[in-house]
C-alpha cells in the first residue's frame, strides 16, 4: 500500500463512521480525463476514459479532519473483485466543470488505483 493510502487508512481509523443517508447520492464528474462516478446508498460506482465502470463496496462516510460532514467527507473502499483501493473526499464548496457555466455546490477529489482524480458533484 503506498504511502497515502496508508495515512487515509490510518485517519479512517480515528472517526467512527456515521451512516450514509437515504438522502446522500453524490453524482460527481470530471474531465481531462473525463470520468464519472456515482455514491449512492446502495451503489459505488466510477468509469473513466473507455474502461469498464468500476464498482466498490459501500462505505460509510468519515468526517475529514475536524470537518462535519456536512463540509467535508471521506470516503476508503476497496474495488469488488480487485480489491484495489479507492478514497473519494467530498467537499461542500462551489465547483465548476470548466467546460459550462454550470456550477456544482460539491467538489470532488478520487484516488483510485494509481490515479488521482478531480472534478465536481451533486447531490441529488
């Protein structure tokens, strides 16, 4: 496990997890590469470029830092079938695709695999 997954691992370690909400359905995207995935309660899903749609076990989320979640939230999972690692960290604070002028209320930063990944979110 490299070095930043470790210290994910290790801050999802201090915060006891609290449930994620039937209303909690963050649909996040991306460009450069362009990329999209979706937290939802029952689903974890994220595709980038023309690979195939990734699917993770369903976490609870973690406060990030001495953020509520309502600011800021974490996500550590690990892909099913692969067990590759993934963090994905909302955060309440307005975002732009940079392609519209449509503006998200969340921003999104994903680690997967060996990638890192920005972008914004919604929820619906």
């Amino acid at each position: 496990m490299n070095k930043f997954c470790a210290k994910i691992a290790f801050i999802a370690l201090l915060f006891p997890a609290m449930a994620l909400g039937q209303d909690d359905r963050f649909y996040c995207s991306g460009t450069e590469p362009f990329w999209n995935a979706v937290l939802d309660h029952d689903k974890f899903t994220f595709k980038h470029s023309d690979k195939e749609t990734a699917h993770f076990n369903v976490v609870n989320p973690l406060p990030f830092g001495n953020q509520s979640l309502d600011k800021m939230r974490l996500y550590v999972t690990k892909e099913v079938g692969t067990n590759k690692n993934a963090a994905f960290i909302i955060q309440k604070q307005e975002c732009s695709d940079g392609m519209s002028d449509h503006k998200y209320d969340y921003q999104t930063f994903i680690i997967y695999d060996t990638y890192a990944f920005f972008g914004c979110c919604m929820n619906k």
